[in-house]
C-alpha cells in the first residue's frame, strides 16, 4: 500500500519551538509543538535554546519537507 505524503504549503513559527503548517487540500492550520520532538533528539536538542535559527524554518522539497 502507497500513502500520501501531505504537502506543506505554508508554515511559520508561531513560538519558539511551534509552527503553524497548512497542508495542499485542507483549508485548516494546525499548530504542531515540536518541543518534546527536540528534546529526545541528540541533532534537533540545541533548538531548545535557539530561538533565532528556529525561526529561520522554511519549506523544501517541494512541500514534501521543512527545514
């Protein structure tokens, strides 16, 4: 069985480790809080503390990603 990737077609910050996404085909926004995400991440911890590189997240492959 193929799933879907859902595309990404708007995204901001809305916090220091929030972000607001809109995905291709729902009208809705929804905020996602990554904090627990980074915490357990060795890569993705020092976000915790960087609020100025976490805004700077952005769509990338084509909606498929974010970076």
């Amino acid at each position: 069985m193929v799933e879907e990737i859902p595309i990404v077609t708007k995204l901001r910050p809305v916090g220091n480790r929030v972000l607001r996404v809109r995905f291709a085909g729902d009208p809705r926004d929804y905020q996602i809080d990554l904090t627990g995400f980074f915490a357990r991440s060795k890569h993705f911890a020092p976000l915790l503390q960087d609020a100025a590189t976490f805004a700077k997240v952005g769509i990338v492959e084509d909606g498929i990603g974010i970076a």
